[in-house]
C-alpha cells in the first residue's frame, strides 16, 4: 500500500506530464475553454429569458437563481477537471484497452482517473467563483469566516455527491453493453441540479433528495447562504452524505471491474 | 441508391441491437419530461399565458423538443471527425460513394430508429400521463415535411463541423459551442416567443430558428391560416438549400487538405 502523500506526488507528476502533453495543441485548448464559457453562459442565458417575463420561480428571484448556478459552477468542477476520463470508460471497456489499468502496482481507480485532467474546466470554476462574488455582492451576502468555512465544507460535500453520481452511472458499462444512456440521462439530470428543488412534488422531491440527491449539488446548500431560515437540518448531514455516496460508488467500481473479464485482444 | 437504402436499414437495424439503452432512454425521456412539467408549471404560476402561449402549449412544445432533440443529434460532427482523424475516411473516399450521401442515410437510419424509439412514446406519454391536449389544424399535416427539413438544417451544420476535422483536432470546443448555439438560438429549450422582442428578430433570421422552433409551433399552434404556415416552412426550405451549396463547398475545399499517413 502506498500512502495518500506518495498518490499526491504521482498525482502531480502523472498530471504535469498530461498538461505538457496538452500544450501542444494551444488552439484546442482555447477553443475548448470558449465552448466550455459558452455553455456556462447558456443556462445563464435562459434564466435571464425566463425572467423577462415572469418575476420569480417559486418566489426565487434572478439574482438569487444566478448565486445557485455559481454555487453549482464550483461544485460541478472537480467532477469536471479530476474525473472526466469518467466518459472514456466505456470505450477502453469496450475495446479491450482497460485491462492495462490491472497491471500497475496502483488503485486502480486513481490511476484511471489520474489519465485525464480537464484543463478546460479550470474556466469554469474560475467563471462559477467571479459569478459567486457577484451574486453576493448584488444580494449582500456577509462573507464571515464561519460563512466561508461552511462554504468551502458545502462545496467540498456537493463535488463529491456530483462526481459520485457520474462515475456511478459510467460503471453502467461494466455489466451492458450500451450504457450511454445511463450516463446521458446522469448528465441530463446535473443540469437540473441549480432550479429550486421547491418546484417539484411527491415522488420527483423525494428522488432528488434522497435516491439520487441532485438537491444537495446546488440547491440545499445555498440555501443556507440565502436563507438560512428556509433551510432544513438534513443539509448539515451533507459530507456524511457526500462521503457515503463516494463510497458506494467506489464500492460499484470495485465490483465493476472485479467482473470485468476483457475482450480476449 | 439501393446502396443507400441499405445503410439507411443497416443504421436502424443497429440502434434494434441495444434494446437496452432503447428502453432507458425512454425511461430517460420520462424523468426529463417530469422535471420539465413542474419547471413550467412553476413558471406558469403567475398568469395564464405567457407571450400568447398556454402552459399546455409551452408544455408540448418543451416536451416535444426534447424529443425531437435526441431525433436530430445525429453525431455526424463527432462520427466524421474520428474518422478523419483516424483515416478510417480513406475507405470511403475509394469506393463509388459520395460521402455527403453515405453520411445522411446513416443519419436517416438513426433518426428512424429515435422516430420508434423516442418519439412516438413521447407523444404517447404526453397525451395519456400528462393529459396534454394537441390542437389539431393544417400545422399536423406539415409537421412530417417541418420535420425532414429541420433534420436536414440539422445535419448539414454538423457536417459542416465535421468537416472543421480536416483542418483542426480541436472538434470539442467546436461542436460544444455550436450544440450550445443551436440549442438556444433554436428555441430548443425556451419557445422563441419568450426572448425579448429585439433578441428574437435576430433570431428569427439565423438558420437555427428553422430547426426546432419551426416544426414545434407546427403542433402547438397548428390552427393558424396557410399564408402564414406556408411562409414558414418556405424558410426552412430556404436554409436547406443554402446550407447544402455552403457544405458542398466547403467540402469540395477541405478534401484537398487531406493526407493520410498510411494505413
């Protein structure tokens, strides 16, 4: 076994060498930080469009929509950056070319992850971080220490709650064969994530709340920010969450890829 | 164009193949629909109409679009890019084919199998779990024809990205902006309606427009006299036109780029 401080140092030189590589196609990369910058400005786009003709969603007003989806930007980054490969796992399954990753005296699941490093999503957590301040200043959020703290846990709890979600929903192709849909509707779900979970009755809250808590991405925590009076206790319990759900998810990784059997090539 | 008809058949008989993802997606579909229907609901509850369309007619028109979403992605800006990239275009550029056609039929066969897939269960789940009410006009009778002609906007533009392949290995930043552009520009995800009058005047001069908002007013507002369906559906052949010679083009430009280093 090696200890976390060694994973951090490979980490770091596994994704030095990624970055290196990258550079080589400097147009790609600004190219991509521009779709990655349109997209985020999209949703943005929408909301301001949808508010033009009414006055709020559910008693939330633009500019508090507009701090849910930074909230959102940030907490949706480290899936973004640190588990893109995510998308590429059913291609090496398919393929054959997954086997490699059971030859390296490694976790198997960091030296898969660790092969990628989206640098584009560097722009979206750098647009979700100024759309924040914005959004605080307009709606005059007091930024205490305790404030930030709880931010910097609340964030912490959503990016594991989101990456566990997508790497759970790509472990699909270890047992079908087209598992895009799975992921796809993964995907589909994220951008659900920022509306008012207010909206939404019976069956789709409780899914969303407790089966697979989108809630807890952007909504639920900024509600604390926003109105902390609204908020319900349960979103104290969110690293628990975020934490427990990781754990599952490793735990589906695990059992994926004990199954997995190769494609004889 | 027997040859044709067979990839349209090949394309389709594949998509039977994953009967699995077939049937999530439809579970996928409900979930969207689900989600999009207390979205709007919520947005409907300060008035009855909003820019002259009902929550019913809003609902159909979302609903539908997201169907019709899935309908028209064709992934050929995806599909031609790996090829080229990959040289696998070397095999099609030696046999007697054109390429554009090779291109399109596979795309008709995958727009077939998302029709039986996707389509006809959405409207299915529209009418009897959402008890949505379809108004029923000469705008239905044009819908088929609305339809083929978005997904011919539709597939020229990514092939035209596609094409962006023979000259740049950057295919994400370009189909990501351009999936983004078409999906608001297109009314894809808000009716047009909705956009502020001076946004939506520009709008309503792009391509885009032609793909999405066109066909789904065929079905939200389909009661609407002849010369002013008629006008609409004349754009869209207007913009098939221009962007199959802008593609031709571009193509016959972008093959002379090509080298392949062996194979």
């Amino acid at each position: 076994m090696r200890t976390p401080g060694e994973y951090l140092r490979l980490y770091f030189l596994i994704e030095a060498l990624y970055i290196k590589g990258r550079m080589q196609y400097r147009l790609d990369f600004i190219i991509s930080s521009i779709g990655m910058f349109v997209s985020s400005l999209a949703t943005l786009g929408i909301f301001w469009v949808i508010f033009d003709n009414v006055p709020n969603i559910a008693g939330w007003t633009l500019m508090e929509m507009v701090f849910i989806y930074a909230f959102y930007m940030i907490a949706i980054s480290p899936m973004q950056i640190l588990f893109d490969h995510a998308w590429q796992l059913r291609f090496h399954v398919q393929q054959g070319s997954f086997i490699k990753y059971y030859f390296r005296p490694l976790n198997m699941m960091f030296y898969y992850m660790s092969e990628m490093f989206d640098i584009k999503g560097l722009t979206q957590l750098a647009a979700g971080i100024i759309l924040l301040i914005y959004a605080s200043i307009q709606l005059n959020i007091d930024w205490t220490l305790a404030r930030l703290a709880l931010l910097v846990m609340t964030v912490f709890s959503a990016a594991l709650v989101q990456i566990s979600i997508i790497v759970a929903a790509s472990c699909a192709t270890f047992w079908v064969m087209d598992s895009y849909p799975v992921l796809g509707l993964a995907w589909k779900l994220r951008e659900f994530s920022p509306y008012p979970m207010t909206i939404f009755d019976g069956a789709f809250r409780f899914t969303f709340t407790y089966l697979i808590p989108i809630g807890f991405v952007a909504f639920y925590p900024s509600q604390l920010f926003l109105r902390p009076e609204e908020v319900s206790p349960l979103i104290y319990f969110s690293p628990i969450l975020g934490m427990g759900l990781f754990a599952i998810t490793y735990w589906i990784w695990t059992k994926g890829v004990n199954s997995y059997t190769g494609t004889g090539a | 164009m027997r040859g044709y008809l067979a990839v349209v058949r090949a394309t389709y008989m594949i998509g039977l193949v994953y009967r699995f993802g077939f049937l999530f997606s439809i579970f996928g579909n409900i979930i969207y629909l689900g989600v999009a229907y207390f979205l709007w609901r919520s947005i409907y509850q300060h008035s009855e109409t909003i820019r002259g369309l009902t929550f019913n007619e809003t609902f159909i028109y979302i609903g539908l679009g997201s169907a019709m979403f899935i309908l028209l992605k064709t992934y050929i800006d995806w599909i031609l890019h790996y090829e080229i990239r990959e040289g696998i275009i070397a095999t099609y550029l030696i046999k007697p084919i054109n390429l554009g056609l090779y291109m399109l039929s596979g795309g008709l066969g995958s727009l077939l199998m998302s029709l039986t897939a996707i389509t006809l269960p959405t409207i299915l789940l529209l009418t009897f779990v959402f008890k949505v009410e379809f108004t029923r006009g000469p705008g239905l009778i044009l819908f088929p024809l609305s339809l083929l002609m978005a997904f011919l906007i539709s597939f020229h533009i990514d092939f035209f990205i596609g094409l962006l392949g023979f000259y740049t290995d950057s295919v994400w930043g370009f189909g990501t902006t351009k999936d983004i552009i078409v999906t608001v520009f297109s009314g894809a995800l808000i009716p047009l309606q909705f956009f502020p009058d001076a946004i939506r005047n520009i709008l309503l001069w792009l391509p885009f427009q032609a793909i999405y908002h066109t066909p789904l007013m065929m079905v939200t507002k389909p009661d609407q006299a002849w010369d002013i369906l008629l006008p609409m559906l004349s754009v869209q052949f207007l913009w098939v036109v221009v962007l199959f010679a802008a593609t031709q083009l571009f193509y016959n430009q972008a093959i002379k780029v090509l080298r392949i280093g062996g194979g």
